[in-house]
C-alpha cells in the first residue's frame, strides 16, 4: 500500500536519523495525507494501516534510518543578457491549451490574460517582452475566441444589413423619414 520510495518531499532535503517509529509513522501519514483525499473520518484507519505496514517493514529493535529528498526543483527561466525571463519554444507551446492560456507569471490557467495581466500591471506588450513570447502569442484561449467569434456571427455583427429583394436600403433615416412624410 506504502511505498518507502515515496517518502514526503514537503520535508525538504533533510536526513531524519534516529527517530523513533511514532515518529516514522508521523512522517509517512502526513506525506499521504498531504497528497491523497482522504475523509476525516478515515484518517485514524490510513494511520493504522501506515504503522503495520512500517512495522512488517522496520524491525522495531532496529533503529530507525530514514533519508528524505525533496523533488527536483523545476528547470529555472533563462534569462538573456538584459535580465529578461525567456521562455522556452516548449514552455511556449504548452503555455497554449484549447480552453486556457497557461501564465508564466502564476501557472494557472485563464480564458483571457487582459484582465489577468492589467491585475499584475503589465500590458499584453510588457508581458510578451519580459518572457520573451513572440509578438503573435495569444491574449485568448483558442476555444474561447471561436466560442466569442461564433456568437459575435450569429447576432450578425461586423456584416452590413441585408437589402430588401434587390431594392435600395430602406433602413436608412432618410428614408423612414420620407416613408413617414408619404412622399
């Protein structure tokens, strides 16, 4: 059920020599604790099933030896010569997903970055400089757009109105006030 391999990495890169089993225990719980849901009401069993699993593992005569190293940090921004954050062509192409637009200045996902990025005092130019994106990098998710797009066609926007059978416009002012005249 528990794998000694996946030890937490919330406690940094630290050597825990000589700790007792609670203390093992302690450790181990709060790494799964940490990253699986668990009911409230469940908690004292997992405990219970992580010390029998420990004790089967750790002789409790011996003592205890435990080496806890934290993940690896993820690869840091290059920066070019003039301190501006670059990233990179993959960073870049991840970044774009069909429903959001990933930000590098928080790694959550936004339909739109305006709102997000006037929130952080950039403007979309300020943004695209300091991480190095290409003048073309998106501003709106791709769904979103075509989602905006296709309401924007069928409310009948940016087309002229249609004319009646052949005939001159008739929705002109002129000529609803002519119409209105009787001439």
């Amino acid at each position: 059920m528990f794998a000694l391999a996946e030890l937490p990495s919330g406690v940094g890169e630290s050597v825990i020599r000589g700790h007792g089993f609670q203390e093992l225990v302690a450790v181990v719980a709060a790494s799964y604790l940490g990253r699986s849901p668990v009911e409230s009401s469940e908690i004292p069993a997992v405990i219970t099933r992580i010390a029998e699993t420990l004790r089967s593992i750790v002789p409790q005569s011996a003592p205890v030896e435990l080496e806890v190293v934290s993940e690896p940090e993820p690869p840091a921004q290059d920066a070019d010569e003039d301190g501006v954050q670059k990233a990179s062509r993959s960073q870049i192409r991840k970044s774009i997903t069909p429903d959001a637009l990933i930000s590098f200045e928080d790694g959550k996902g936004y339909r739109t970055l305006r709102l997000h990025l006037a929130s952080r005092g950039f403007t979309p130019e300020s943004y695209r400089e300091k991480w190095g994106l290409p003048a073309d990098y998106p501003m709106v998710a791709p769904n979103y757009s075509a989602q905006r797009s296709q309401m924007a066609k069928d409310a009948g926007l940016g087309r002229r109105p249609k004319s009646a059978a052949g005939s001159k416009a008739s929705g002109t002012t002129r000529d609803r006030r002519a119409k209105a005249a009787g001439v």
